[in-house]
C-alpha cells in the first residue's frame, strides 16, 4: 500500500532494526496532510458537535 512513498531499510544486528523514511513522492503529500490537520484543528469542535447531534437524533428515532 505504501509503496513508493514510504522507503524502508532494515538494519541487520542484534536486535536488528527497521528504519523508514518517506520518499520524495511521500514528501509530496505533507501540505495536503498539513491542510488537513489545520482544517481539523480550525472546525473540530463543529465536527464533534455535529456528531453528537447525529447520533441523538438516531437515538431518539430508536426509541
């Protein structure tokens, strides 16, 4: 799945250890995943409380 943007080099030794790093593509996708961290931080509570009040309303039709 992550192929192509993330790299993974492993390490023989004892205890042998995995490094990963993303690639330049990978690179590409930090502003779209920045963006969408800063709209969750900007409308997160907006988020929640359209939540709550969707399974409240579902709550209330089940009764």
């Amino acid at each position: 799945m992550l192929k192509g943007w993330v790299d993974r080099q492993a390490h023989p030794g004892a205890p042998p250890r995995v490094e990963y790093r993303l690639t330049t593509l990978g690179r590409t996708l930090l502003a779209p995943i920045d963006a969408v961290g800063a709209w969750a931080f900007e409308y997160g509570e907006e988020v929640m409380a359209a939540q709550e009040a969707a399974c409240a309303t579902t709550k209330s039709l089940a009764e």
